[in-house]
C-alpha cells in the first residue's frame, strides 16, 4: 500500500500542477507587437477623430476648474509668443484671444511626453492590447510619429510672432505648472498659408 501511494502521490501533483504547455500542431506563435506599425495605421483615423470631435480650448480655460473629465481633442487659434526649448520637451507658446485669455503650450520635442494622443481616442481602448508594456509603446509611438509628421517639416522658429490653427490631444489634467495649457499636436497651420 505504501508503494502505492509514493507512486500515485507525485503522479497526482504533476496532474493538478501540469508543467507542461498544450499547443496544437502547426500552430504559429503570435507575432509581437510593432508599435511604429500601429502608429502608422491608426494615426489617420485619428486625426479624423481630432478633426471632428476637437473642442474650442477657450472651453477649458473658462471652465470653473479648467479640467475636463478626460483627455480629449482641443483646437483653437492664437499668436505665437514664444519658443521653449529649456528642456527636452520643448513647447510653443501661444496666446489665445478672446473673453478668457490663455496660454497653450503645443509640444515640439525632441522629447513628446504624455499618453494625451492615446488616451483622448474614441477608438484606442486597453483591451485592444496584450499587456501593459504594448500599451504603453502605442502612446509614445503615437507621439512619435506626431513628432515626424507634424512637428518634422515645421521651422518652429520661424513660428514666432505668427498666427497659427492647431488642433490636439489634451490629458485629463491640462495645465502646466506655469499655467499653460499641454497640447500634443495633430495638426498645425499657418493662417496666412491657410488664406492663400
């Protein structure tokens, strides 16, 4: 009987632990994620959403606690007073007209931080992904590829004392220490070239 029972007792245990993985046949392993891949394929259904979704960011800066309940779409139009680039994530400031005046810092890297891109999409959700690690990669090759393709060909310098249009990603808690609202851009434009 004990014989038995040395035997059945670690046949038992490898039955409830099963060390070992089941795969079909020929099955092919997931590819891994390519994060620059689905920045590159989710960046236009993106700026549509930007486009059509943005609220006036004068709506922030009026707003009794000047946070929105999530990250969301901005646009709006202003002069471009300044140039930034004490640090990494160099931003230009611009001034905003109208009933509540304000300060929106649109940044322009070489540094883009924040999961504003990510977070402010309808489409964009968790789920979609295998970990938090991939997750991750999708917001900053999100703000990557804003910065190549949005910020890439701009002369930031040249930028100053000009009006410009934007439209962008703000995160749930907007504003800079200085006050300035952070804007990850989607699109920006000259008005003069806009006119033309």
């Amino acid at each position: 009987m004990k014989t038995i029972l040395w035997i059945a007792g670690p046949v038992a245990l490898i039955a409830i632990l099963r060390p070992w993985t089941v795969r079909p046949i020929g099955h092919a392993p997931s590819a891994a994620f390519d994060a620059g891949t689905f920045a590159a394929s989710a960046w236009p259904r993106l700026v549509r959403e930007a486009v059509q979704t943005a609220a006036d960011v004068s709506a922030i800066a009026a707003a009794a606690d000047g946070s929105p309940a999530r990250a969301r779409f901005l646009k709006g139009t202003g002069l471009v007073s300044s140039i930034d680039r004490r640090s990494r994530v160099g931003v230009i400031r611009v001034q905003l007209a109208g009933v509540t005046p304000a300060t929106v810092a649109i940044q322009i890297g070489p540094v883009m931080r924040g999961t504003a891109l990510r977070d402010a999409s309808g489409f964009i959700e968790f789920s979609d992904f295998t970990n938090q690690s991939d997750y991750a990669g999708a917001a900053n090759a999100l703000n990557d590829y804003a910065l190549r393709t949005v910020i890439g060909g701009l002369s930031a310098d040249a930028l100053q004392g000009r009006t410009i249009t934007f439209t962008g990603a703000a995160a749930k808690a907007p504003f800079r220490e200085d006050g300035a609202i952070d804007i990850v851009p989607v699109q920006l434009e000259l008005v003069e070239a806009a006119r033309k």
